[in-house]
C-alpha cells in the first residue's frame, strides 16, 4: 500500500498542512523541519505524490548538473565532490532532485544535456568547469532552456554565476610570497581556455608589477590543474635553467605534484623552494609541509548556485546574479619565513 501524506506527517512528527506547506517549497517552514520533512517522504518511498505534483505543476522537479569530465575524473578530484555536495544538499533541501551528468566526448554532447532539455527531463541546468566561449552557455541560450553557472563567461549576456575570487585570491597569495622576500616566483596554473586560469594569471601578473618585478614566461607552465600535471610541470622548471626561489600552483593538487617533484630533486621546502596553491581542499593541511594555499568556499559556490537557479525557476529571481565569493589567504608552513 502507498504511502500517504498522512503517514510522511506521522513519522516526521509534524502536522499535514507542514507537509503540504514542505512539498510545495513554501517559504514559512523552518530548514531543520524541511529537512525531516523530507527525509520522511524519502523512508517511505512517497514519490508518487511529488510526482503528480510536478505534472500538475508542469515542472519535474529535477535540476541537472553538467560536468564536461569522466565519472573518474570528477570523482577523484576533491574540487568536484565538494561543490557536487554543496548543490546537492541545496537542490534536496527545497525539495527538488539532482541529476548529474559527466558526458565528456564530442559525440555524446547531442546525447546527453541537449536532448535532456529538449525533452523537458529537468527544469534548469547548473554548468561547472567554464570554458572561455563554452559551447554549453551558446546552445543552452538558444534552446531558452534556465541555466546558471559555477564559473563565468565574460562574454555571456544576460547569465547569472557564482565564482570566487579568482584574482584577488592570486593576488593575495602572491603578495605573501613577495612579503617574503621572492622576487623569482614560478606559476603553474591551468588551461589557457578557462576563465579560472585567466584571472589567476591576472592577479599573478598584477603583483608581479606592484612590485616591479618582470614577468618572466620561462617561470610559467600551463597544465590542468590535477597532481600528474604540478608534478611534470614542475619537473620542466626544475630542470631548466631558469633561477627561482617560490612556486604559486593554480590549484592544491597541482601544488602537491610540485612538492613532490621537488622533493625528488633533494630540495627543501620551504628552505629552498616556497610553495602556495590554491582551494585548500581538505589535503591541504596534511602535506609535509603543510600547504600555503588561497581558500575558496567551494561548498557555498555549489550551495549559492542551486539557489539562485531554483528562484529563477520559481519566479523568485528576475534579474541575472553575478557574485564574487571572497577569498583567503590559509598560512602554513610550505612558504615559510620571511627570506634575508
């Protein structure tokens, strides 16, 4: 016998007009409730209900996650799990569903969000690892389908995103090392054709000028932001000719490739080379030495987008977002004291 709402009452010790008030996302029911709330429809299997709801509605209910990697990819880079938690958690406490995909081949693209949209699977998409122009944001724009990005795209109009602050993040990170006595700062980041990389290498090159040091191209690498590519491309550098005496790595995973590598060289860290990444996953504090990094709030990035792409659908929102999350320096002993 199916579940009714009286029986989603029951267990989660409320009365059926909070339920009622749950499950059509009205605003006057308190988030702890919310979520027993749900818990309970979930225990007892009560989707039929919620199902009928949303063709009354002629909304399903479901937002989907578009993620151009592998499952493997995404899975075991900690960026990714915890922005996926931050959205789902958000998605699930206003009583919506997440549906994730990791299509990642060129092929596959029709396959997958396109024809997801086309046939009105999901009501809105939430699009990560921003590309500069993405293909995504042009053919999402073009179908009208409701969309909102973890990332941005400077030349997408009319978009709502959420991103960090990448630049100051930079910035900040490099002022350290500069404080500290380095003039000869080596740079990994990532791809040229992300926005992230872009405003990283900003706020790299800002600090380099405030403090009237040149830009040097031999003391920059571009990789992909995973712990394979810190490790080659610091290997590159290490075994160059060029003279430096710090490491700025784009990302956490690509700052301890470079630890590594350095460490194969019979270096010291931070005594000879200092080292700064950026997110400060939750590796970060556990490097020997712990790592120097730029934190970022990646859960609240994944959180904030989810709810501003669910207000959108429900004709809460109607002017496009574009926030900047504040940044933080994370000091630790990667990089050290200040140099004589």
């Amino acid at each position: 016998m199916s579940a009714t709402i009286k029986d989603v009452a029951k267990l989660a010790g409320v009365s059926v007009s909070t339920v009622s008030l749950v499950l059509n996302n009205k605003p006057r029911v308190s988030e702890k409730t919310k979520r027993k709330v749900l818990r309970a429809a979930e225990m007892l299997n009560y989707y039929p209900n919620l199902m009928a709801r949303s063709l009354v509605k002629k909304r399903t209910n479901t937002l989907g996650l578009i993620i151009p990697h592998t499952a493997n990819y995404v899975f075991s880079f900690p960026y990714f799990v915890e922005i996926i938690r931050g959205i789902s958690n958000t998605v699930r406490s206003f009583g919506y569903r997440l549906m994730v995909s990791t299509t990642y081949a060129e092929n596959q693209k029709q396959s997958s969000y396109l024809q997801i949209a086309r046939e009105h699977l999901i009501d809105g998409f939430i699009l990560l690892d921003i590309k500069l122009r993405d293909e995504r944001i042009i053919e999402l724009k073009r179908e009208q389908f409701p969309f909102v990005l973890v990332g941005k795209d400077p030349w997408a109009k009319g978009i709502s995103y959420v991103d960090p602050d990448d630049v100051g993040g930079a910035l900040r990170a490099m002022r350290h090392l500069i404080n500290l006595g380095h003039e000869r700062i080596a740079f990994l980041n990532g791809p040229l054709d992300y926005m992230v990389s872009f405003d990283r290498m900003k706020g790299y090159r800002i600090a380099l000028a405030e403090a009237r040091l040149n830009y040097d191209p031999q003391l920059v690498r571009h990789g992909d932001f995973v712990q394979e590519s810190g490790y080659q491309k610091m290997r590159e550098i290490l075994n160059s000719s060029v003279d430096f005496t710090a490491v700025f790595a784009a990302s956490d995973l690509m700052a301890m490739g470079a630890m590594k590598a350095i460490k194969e060289k019979g270096l010291r860290i931070p005594e000879d080379i200092a080292v700064v990444g950026f997110d400060d996953i939750p590796g970060a504090a556990f490097t020997d030495p712990p790592l120097t990094t730029v934190r970022q709030p990646i859960y609240d990035i994944g959180a904030l987008a989810a709810k501003i792409l669910i207000e959108i659908l429900e004709k809460k929102r109607f002017k496009e977002e574009h926030i900047i999350m504040p940044t933080e320096l994370i000091i630790r002993r990667s990089c050290g004291f200040k140099r004589d």
